[in-house]
C-alpha cells in the first residue's frame, strides 16, 4: 500500500491513508513547474521506503539516452537533482588506457554508500600540541554530523566506439526524504561563490573585517540570508583557499609583484635581498607617489618598527615625514627579518638608493643599538636625534617610584627637557639643579643620559632648520599604529602587501580632501590685519591656524620693551604678556630680513608672534617670499618632480589592468541601482536588462567552457581579485620564521613559549602583584625566600 504525500519541511513528513491516484502522479510527472519537490513514498520488496521524485519527463534520464560528453551528461543529471530535490555527486570513473577516455562514470546522489569510521590518532586529536606528552591525553574526536545512508539512486553512463556516451542504467527511488525549496539554499548545490562574494572577502580582509563579518555584511546588502547565495561555512572557505593558494609561493608572488609593478609604473623602486638558503630576508619599496613626497617633504624623517604584521614575524618599518598639512606621510617601507646592523645598514642604503642619494637634514630613531651603528656607516650629513618620548617614558621606571609618584620630579625634568627656547647653558644649568634638589646627582642612569644629551635634548640642535617639525618617533608610533589597523600576525606576504596598498590609499585619500579643502576653502580670519588675509591664501588649512595663532598673540600680547639701531639694522626687543623672557627681533629694511632669538622660524618654518609683531609695526602687508616655505602652501604637492631619467614620477604610470576595470565595472552597477531606486519602472527596466545580459554571458561562458573543457577554477578568480599570478618557476622562497623582541610569537620547538617582555611591562606585572611576606628577611614585598634580594647579597658576598 502507498500513501501520496508533499514534503512540508525537510525533517517532517504528513502522510494519508488514500492510494495513489494515477492521474495525479501522471499529471505530476508532466509538470514542468518544480518549486517543491514532490515524491511517491513505495514500500520496496524488502520493506524498505523509497521516495520517487515527481517532476517533468524532459528533465529525467532514461535508459539509452545519449549523451556526447561526460560534462554534457553530468549536467544533466545535476539539472535533475535540482529540480527532483537531491544533491548529485560524481562518483567511479573507469578509464580506458588506449583511447585515454573515460568508459563507464557514475553519478550518484550524495546520500550513497555509508561514512566509515575514522580511527582517531593520538597525535591528530585537537586537544595535543606536538612535543608535549601524549600519554594521559583522551582521544576527543570531532563531532560530525552524517549526510551517507546508503541511498541507490544512480545514473550510470558508458562510453561507445561511435563517440558518444549511452545511459546504461538509471534508479529513481531514493531512500530518504528529498529537499525542499526551503532547505535547497541550504545544500551544496543550492550554494554558490560567484566573483561578488570572493570580491568582497577579500576587499574586506583588507580592512581587517574577516570572513565571518563579511557574510553578516552581504546579508545586509542583500536583503535577507536567502539572497546571499552561500553559506558562512562558504565564506570561510575562501579565505582559507587564499592562502592555500599562497602557500610555497609568497615570496616569488610578492616579488614578481613588484616586477609587475616596475613594469607599468616605471618610476616604482624596489628592492630585495635572500639569505643563503634563498629564502627571502629583507625587502624595501617605494613607489613614485612615495618618492616625490620624500623630494617635496623628506627635510625631516623618522624611522620606527612594528612587529605581529605577518605570518613570518618579520619586522616593518616605514619612513615617515610630515606633508604641508602637517599629516604623516610615507616615504618608503622595509621588511626584514633581523634587527641587527647588517639588516638596518642594508634598509638606509637602499632607502638612500631610491631617493637619489638625498639624504634628509635630520632623522629621528629610537634608541636601538643596532641603528646607532649603521646610521654613521650610510648617512654623511644627515643628523641622527633619539626619539624624546621613548627615553621620558623610562623616567618613571628608572628612578625610585618614591620620588616620581609622590614629589614635583617628573614636572620639573620635564620642563627643563621639552623647553625649545632654552640655550645649551640654560638646560644644563637647570637639569643639574633639578637633580640636586632631588638628591639624583650619583644615579646611573641619569648620568647616562646626560652624556648623550646633544642626541636627544631641543636645546642642542636649535640652530638646525625644521627641527622641530619632528622630536619624537611619536609620529612614527602613530603611522605603525595606523597600519596595524590593517593588518594582523596572520597574514602572508602577498596580503600584507595588499593590505599596505589599502592603507596608503586611505592616507593619500585623507591628504587629497585636505588638499582640495585648502585649495576650493579659505579659513575665517579673526582679524582684519592684511598679514593674515594673505596668509589664509597661501598656507594650508591646519598651517594657517598655527600662524593665526601667533598672529594674535603678537598683535594683542605683545609690546615693544626698547627699540634701537645698530649697524643698519633695527633691533626690537618684544616683551610677550606677563613672561619675564623678552625676546629680540632683528630687522632690515632693506629686504625684509627677519631673525628672533626664539628661532621658531628656524626650528618650525613659520613666523614666530615677535616678527610678525615688528612686520604690523612697520606696516608690511604681506609676509615675506622667504618666510612663506613651499612645503607649507597649498600648492606644495603640485611642483613637478622628475626622476633621473628627467621623468615626471607620477606621470610614469600605465596602470590597465583586469583588477582596476573590475572595480569600475562594481561602481558602474552601484551608481545604475542608485539612480533607478525611486522609480519602480526603471528599476524593473534595469532588472529585465541585467538578466538578459546576465544570459547572454552566460551562454558565452557556457560554449567557451565546453571548448575549454573545463570552467573557470576557483585559482583564477582568486588571481583577478589579487592581481597575482602563481609562479612557474620558485626562485625566492618563503622567509624564516624570525624571532625578535616584541614579535609575541616564538619558533616552535626552541625551547622558550613566552614572549620576550620589556622592563616596563614586568614592572607593570609585578605591582599588581599581591605583597607577600617573605620568610628569609622577614619583610613584606614582592619576593619569597626562593629570590629574596638579602639571599641573593649574601651569595654573592661568599
């Protein structure tokens, strides 16, 4: 007896009592109309229940049928299992060796045969890191949920002498439930990774926003789960594919990416270096933007690294200078696996290189050993300073927590250190009375850094032009900063490049709206004064505020203390408000020439209040041409630079490739939706023309792989997203991993599982430690009579 019934969800079933009605089921098969599946459930000789689909006699195999390819017949036994409501999987392949052509293929349904039982291995089980011991460890295996229940639907087709293939067998009952049209999305053949969905992983990977993310984003953009097309698991699997398809090639990829780049930018610089088993070690690049920011804004540079941007643990540096709107800006980047002197000798070298051999007036680096060596050994005229915050922020661990936690010490250090209009004299004759009044003079490490004082303190290079755009890495903290937001310890080095890539576009989109805001905006000005007027026309946005600052204070807080000649000049000594410190304004009439003893002009390029309250006495409207640098105007990044073949550096582009028209082609679309939206009939009028064009590609992609044999891999779309090819040839092989401070992440099986930590964090460790009460000394601390200091003294007396 059998019972006719339609599926209602793909876990419950509703059955009656009545029998078959032939007409029903003839009139079923004949539908060509398959939205829900329907099936007559029969009862096998062995008692067994089978589901037979219901759907149109066009789309079922019957023995006999030709077919003139194997892909011809899987397609049509794919379309099948669509519309009868299974999934179909392929299956034995038996091959003929003399003809090379597949004699006899299967196609199964993807509940065939049975799952067997995986014996779970020790040291395959999740929970067991290798070098660790095994022994107690319980096997926990991974839960999997079974699809397999041995289901004998099959279509099976044998090759023929004539050319062509035949349907030799062909069983329609299943003997499961089929799918829905609910439950078909959530299927393998209801599931699809078209180029939007790869495109949009791996556009927001750039960005830090995972596959995960990303799949809740599309569903957004979409309307609904049902529109994605795909499932989170699909999503994942790309980014896994990514780097799978990375793997074994990162550092030809990223290599041959700079030569692809060299080739149509010509002006882009790169360089490389490999270790003695040809795995890459060091690597710098610039491209031409880069280089002629360096040329227009390179007076001033810092260097500083980061670490936990990539899988390898290599260390990034970049050079990074202040552009006229007083923004960071990049002048080049490295990666290198060692923070030693060869590798920073190498980087200065080749940065030198790819700036012409310009060295800058100044750059400012951490105190690291290693660059202390190699900067003399490459830059002959540049001044190398320490970065001032590193060395303040050490203050606080290096002397008693007594003395700069509970007295007026780090205030009074502080004044005497930042304070930019001090003389040599005048800072050491304060930082010696600071230390006297706090009993500090015998501290070691104080000394130390008195001794090096002309490497860290303004007062020793107040005569150095533009010193004081920059005095600390601070700006090179804040670049390193800004990059880690796009970037993680996970990523090869094909994606930290691209993700790179991203980053420099954001900070060079942020610079051209701050160009056009200076260029199509003027600021307010506060005062009617012609001084400012014309500064409000020449400077940047954010330059033009500092100097209506300074304009103000001169007009309003300034005074003249005494006035008088000496040699054709005009000296001014300018009282400022209530400070005792009077400053002298040297003028000439002459020419306008302009110097104060506060040397702000020198140290940053701006006029200081004091000349600019001597211009309004002697009523000059204008400011001077040699006190209006060009880094500091609206128009500085418009100067051409020409590289040395008398190339212009941005201009030497010939950028055309399958990435960038694919980003177009995604604007084009959006710009179409956005204009069609509030209008019902040219959004129909655009939905009818995307479909039929969607078929005609279709069609084309169709007969393009059945003369390819084949359809687009899942590699070539992952290249034209990238815009990456796989090597044929692996010349430069995947980098070491390096082991560095600060990396966080250590080479497994050396011995050491923690991170190197600095003084700083211990000290943080060890005061939110509780007290304890050591039994040797007797006394409360952070130590016990296993390290108690008074043991360890009296060891070291015997």
């Amino acid at each position: 007896m059998a019972s006719e019934f339609h599926h209602s969800s793909s876990s419950s079933l509703t059955e009656s009592n009545s029998v078959v009605d032939n007409e029903q089921y003839a009139s079923c098969s004949n539908s060509n109309v398959a939205v829900t599946p329907e099936v007559i459930p029969i009862l096998s000789p062995g008692g067994t229940r089978e589901w037979i689909p219901c759907c149109s006699d066009e789309l079922k195999p019957v023995v006999g049928m030709k077919f003139m390819s194997v892909e011809e017949g899987i397609s049509f036994y794919k379309a099948y299992s669509k519309a009868a409501g299974f999934v179909m999987r392929k299956s034995t392949a038996t091959k003929r060796k003399a003809l090379d052509v597949i004699a006899f293929q299967y196609c199964l349904c993807n509940k065939a045969g049975f799952k067997e039982k995986a014996i779970v291995k020790v040291g395959d089980m999740p929970n067991v890191k290798k070098g660790e011991g095994n022994e107690d460890k319980v096997p926990i295996p991974r839960r999997r949920l079974v699809t397999r229940v041995g289901c004998k639907a099959r279509m099976v087709m044998k090759y023929k002498n004539e050319g062509f293939y035949v349907v030799t067998e062909f069983r329609e009952p299943h003997v499961h439930p089929l799918y829905t049209q609910g439950c078909l999305k959530f299927q393998k053949a209801g599931r699809k990774m078209n180029i939007l969905h790869k495109k949009m992983i791996i556009d927001n990977s750039k960005v830090n926003i995972g596959p995960v993310k990303t799949f809740r984003l599309m569903k957004e953009l979409v309307g609904s789960y049902d529109n994605v097309g795909a499932s989170k698991q699909d999503f994942k699997k790309i980014h896994r594919d990514l780097k799978a398809y990375i793997e074994g090639s990162d550092a030809q990829m990223f290599v041959n990416n700079f030569q692809n780049k060299k080739l149509l930018w010509s002006a882009f610089f790169f360089d490389y270096e490999v270790d003695e088993d040809e795995q890459r070690c060091k690597a710098f690049w610039a491209d031409p933007i880069c280089r002629k920011n360096y040329a227009l804004f390179g007076d001033m540079v810092s260097f500083d690294t980061t670490f936990q941007t990539n899988r390898y643990n290599m260390i990034f540096g970049p050079f990074t200078g202040v552009d006229h709107h007083k923004k960071c800006v990049t002048f080049g980047a490295a990666l290198i696996a060692h923070e030693d002197i060869v590798s920073f000798e190498w980087v200065f070298r080749t940065f030198l290189k790819a700036m012409g051999g310009n060295e800058p007036a100044c750059l400012i680096t951490d105190e690291d050993p290693a660059m202390k060596i190699a900067i003399p050994k490459v830059f002959q005229t540049a001044e190398h300073r320490f970065c001032m915050w590193h060395i303040m922020k050490k203050i606080p661990e290096k002397v008693d927590r007594q003395i700069t936690q509970d007295t007026e010490f780090l205030n009074k250090i502080c004044k005497c250190v930042w304070s930019e209009e001090i003389e040599p004299t005048e800072f050491e004759e304060k930082w010696g009375k600071v230390l006297a009044e706090f009993k500090l003079q015998d501290h070691e490490w104080l000394k130390q850094l008195y001794e090096k004082r002309q490497m860290w303190i303004p007062a020793y290079f107040r005569d150095s032009f533009l010193c004081g755009i920059m005095r600390t890495t601070s700006r090179s903290e804040s670049e390193n900063n800004f990059y880690t937001k796009f970037t993680n310890p996970h990523l090869t080095l094909v994606e930290f490049y691209m993700r790179f890539e991203s980053a420099l576009d954001a900070q060079r989109h942020t610079q051209g709206q701050f160009d056009n805001d200076s260029k199509h905006k003027h600021p307010e000005c506060n005062t009617s004064f012609a001084l400012e007027k014309h500064a409000s026309k020449i400077y940047t946005v954010s330059v033009f505020y500092d100097f209506q600052e300074e304009l103000e204070i001169g007009c309003f807080h300034c005074g003249l203390e005494e006035y008088k000649k000496e040699n054709g000049f005009e000296i001014f000594t300018i009282r400022e408000g209530c400070r005792i410190r009077k400053f002298d304004v040297s003028f000439n009439p002459a020419n306008l020439d302009s110097k104060c003893m506060c040397k702000m002009f020198e140290r940053l390029g701006i006029p200081c209040r004091h000349m600019v309250w001597v211009w309004k006495a002697k009523m000059i409207e204008y400011i001077p041409d040699a006190y209006v640098l060009n880094r500091w105007t609206s128009l500085a990044t418009k100067t051409p630079i020409f590289d040395l073949e008398g190339n212009i550096l941005e201009a030497c582009v010939n950028f055309v490739d399958c990435k960038r028209i694919l980003n177009e082609l995604w604007s084009e679309i959006h710009t179409c939706v956005s204009l069609a939206q509030g209008n019902e009939e040219d959004l129909i009028d655009l939905v009818k023309n995307l479909k039929g064009l969607r078929l005609n590609l279709e069609a084309k992609k169709s007969s393009n792989n059945h003369e390819n044999n084949g359809s687009p891999s899942k590699a070539t779309d992952i290249e034209l997203l990238i815009g990456a090819t796989l090597p044929t040839e692996i010349v430069v092989k995947p980098p070491k991993i390096s082991k560095n401070k600060g990396t966080g992440v250590h080479v497994p099986g050396t011995g050491s599982d923690k991170r190197l930590k600095g003084d700083k964090e211990k000290a943080i460790e060890q005061s939110q430690k509780k007290k304890r009460l050591c039994r040797g000394c007797g006394e409360l601390g952070y130590h016990d009579i296993r390290n108690c200091p008074h043991k360890v003294k009296e060891n070291c007396k015997l």
